[in-house]
C-alpha cells in the first residue's frame, strides 16, 4: 500500500503539470502543489516511519478538499474539468484527482494495515 501511495502522489503531481502545460494559471511558479506532492512522494517513499504513508493520505485529501474549495469560491476547479482550460485542463484535472483520490485511500489502507510498533 506504500507503493501506491506513492504512486497516487506522483500521478496527482504529474495532473497538476499537465494542468500547467495546458495553461492553467498557478499564484506561483512552479505550481506549488506539483513541489509538495513531489515531497510527499519522496517522503513516503524514503520514511522508514510505519505511519509515513499517512502523509500521502493527508497530501490526497489536502488536494481533493482544494479541488472543492476552488470550485466553490471562483469555478476554477470544475471549470478545468469541465473544459474551459480546453483538453489538457480536463485530462490534467481528472490525472490529478485520480492521483489525489489513489493516495488518500491507499495511505490509509496502509496506515491501517502497518503492524503496531
């Protein structure tokens, strides 16, 4: 479950630059969540810690809830899925909440499944 909590991180990260290659505007460059899932993923990855792959779970939920708090306040979210950044916006929207979505789960599966130290 590690493995592919990993994995959810480096597909969100790789969403959030296809969201970028498509011209989605990000308040910073790079793309700040492309840095943190980035660092997420290599944190999981690397950590020895049993509970590590709570970060990538937290790292998927923190990007899912940002997903619904821009849809919310300015449309931006849904509006990258639903095509107004055209088709790299959607494709790179539904890669990054694939990838969110594979994390959260999987974090928690495997924080769940970790023998107790």
């Amino acid at each position: 479950m590690r493995r592919l909590t990993v994995a959810g991180l480096v597909v969100g990260a790789i969403g959030i630059a296809v969201l970028w290659a498509a011209g989605v505007e990000f308040p910073f460059y790079p793309p700040p969540g492309l840095l943190i899932l980035g660092a997420g993923a290599a944190f999981v990855a690397l950590a020895r810690w049993r509970r590590a792959p709570a970060v990538g779970a937290f790292l998927g939920l923190f990007v899912l809830a940002g997903f619904v708090l821009s849809s919310v306040v300015s449309g931006a979210g849904t509006g990258n899925l639903t095509g107004d950044a055209g088709a790299g916006g959607v494709v790179g929207s539904v890669v990054q909440l694939a990838g969110a979505g594979l994390a959260l789960v999987a974090g928690v599966l495997a924080v769940r499944r970790s023998p107790a130290s």
